[in-house]
C-alpha cells in the first residue's frame, strides 16, 4: 500500500519563504551603484593624469624654447664681445626658462676685464648682458694694475706706464691708493707730480716724483715731514731741484739731501756759506 507524504508549511516557513523570494532582487542589483563609482574614479584619475601629461609636456616645450638674441650693453674698451659670447655660449643651451642667470654671471666676472656683469631675461627670447669694465687708476708692482675700488686685479696693458706705480705688502691696495691721492693733491699746488709711491713692511713711506728725485717720508704719520720738506722746497732746492737725487725728511730738525752731481753739491754748500754772517 503505497503512502503518501505530505508536507505542510507552517505559517513561519510560509513567511522566511516569501522574505528569501524578495531578497534575491536587491541582491542582484547592489554591483550597480559600486561599478558606477569605480568608473566615475577610474575616469577622473584618467583625465588628471591627461592633464597632468599635457602640463608636463606644455613645461618641456616652453623649457626648451632656444635664445634667440643676446644683447650686450655697456662700454667695452679692453674686452672683446666675441670673447663674452664664446664664454656665455655652452650656457645657452638649457632653453630661455631654464637659464642660470647667477652661473652666466659668474662665467663673465672671471674674465679679468670684467669688473660687474648684469644678466637679466628680456620677452621674447632674448638675454640682456650688462657689463662694467675694470677702471685701471695706477699698477701694482710690475703684472698687476688697481681699479676704482682699490682691488688689484693681474693684468698689465702696453700703455700702462701713464699710471702711477704703487707697491707694498699684500692687502695695502686701498691705503697706498688713499695716501697716493693725499700726497697728490698736497704736492701739485708746488708743481710737483708724485709718479711712484712704496711702502715698505716696517712702514716707511718712499716717493718718486715725475722728475725722477725720490722722497723718503719716514713710517706711518708722514704729514709734518712732507710740510717740512715743502717749506723748504722753493727756497732751499727750488731753482737747482732737477739737481736733486734724493731728499730725506725723517730728520727732526731738517732734512738731507742727496744730489745727483757733486759739483752742483759744492756750488750749493759754496753759496751757504757765502750768506753765512
């Protein structure tokens, strides 16, 4: 005899069957909103880098744009234009936006001429190079000349004889420079030309003058022996001075002088003693 089963549901079985039925939709349906944000994000990071790419590419380009023109400005006597531009050139070839300005300043300073150099951009593509020269105003020694501001920088030119020769220990440029001045504008009012001023290391003070006599002036304060030596010039030496050798102010009470000619020496002494009462 055959028996039938049969299974009843309960009301609860009836319910969790009808609560499983209606999830299975939503189930289905929650990867949309997520695929949906992950290709908002992927489209995004897409374009930023798009952007980015265009930036960086945009930055090479404009890097990289050659100079067109460089402009030389300021009075050039001892430097050569060609010799500027064959110096700046190697530093050139970053492009106009990535030009060192400070490196091409510092290329054209070592150039023993150069004094200052101004470098500086100019729209469109052109470089503006500023250049002062160095001022000689006197040589030092024998290879090297002083400029306007005291420095000494080793170059001599053929025509340098025409400036004062100054000589001394190192670092004394700008004190031999002031005294020479000094003695200069204290000396011209009696017709004398100082050419040549040294200062020794234990601080002695030798002048030459244009006619070729030398001055000793003594150490450091030399300014009431050099008053002395002028308080006598015209009345003791004046008429007979390109006679002289040598003149010595270090005396106290006087000063010596050494002649080139003995006989103008005894003529000298002679003409003393004739006045001598």
């Amino acid at each position: 005899m055959a028996i039938k089963v049969e299974r009843r549901m309960t009301k609860r079985s009836a319910k969790a069957g009808r609560r499983g039925a209606h999830r299975k939709p939503a189930a289905a349906q929650s990867w949309l909103p997520k695929a949906v944000g992950t290709l908002q994000r992927l489209a995004a990071g897409a374009a930023l880098v798009t952007v980015s790419w265009g930036l960086f590419s945009a930055y090479q380009w404009f890097a990289t744009l050659p100079v067109e023109r460089v402009m030389f400005a300021g009075e050039l006597r001892q430097t050569h234009q060609e010799r500027l531009v064959k110096v700046v050139q190697p530093l050139l070839q970053s492009g106009y936006f990535a030009l060192d300005l400070s490196a091409i300043q510092g290329v054209l300073e070592q150039e023993l001429w150069v004094y200052r150099a101004t470098v500086q951009r100019v729209w469109p593509m052109q470089l503006r190079i500023d250049i002062q020269e160095q001022v000689p105003i006197a040589r030092w020694g024998r290879d090297a000349l002083i400029n306007h501001r005291g420095e000494r920088f080793p170059v001599v030119v053929p025509d340098a004889d025409r400036l004062p020769l100054l000589s001394g220990p190192d670092g004394s440029e700008r004190l031999l420079i002031e005294t020479y001045h000094q003695l200069q504008a204290r000396m011209q009012p009696h017709g004398l030309t100082p050419r040549e001023l040294d200062r020794d290391r234990t601080g002695n003070w030798r002048l030459r003058l244009e006619g070729g006599q030398q001055l000793v002036l003594g150490p450091e304060e030399f300014t009431a022996t050099l008053d002395r030596f002028l308080g006598m010039y015209g009345g003791l030496v004046g008429e007979k001075f390109n006679d002289v050798a040598r003149i010595d102010t270090r005396y106290s009470n006087g000063i010596a002088i050494a002649w080139r000619s003995q006989s103008v020496a005894g003529h000298l002494q002679q003409r003393q003693g004739d006045r001598t009462p």
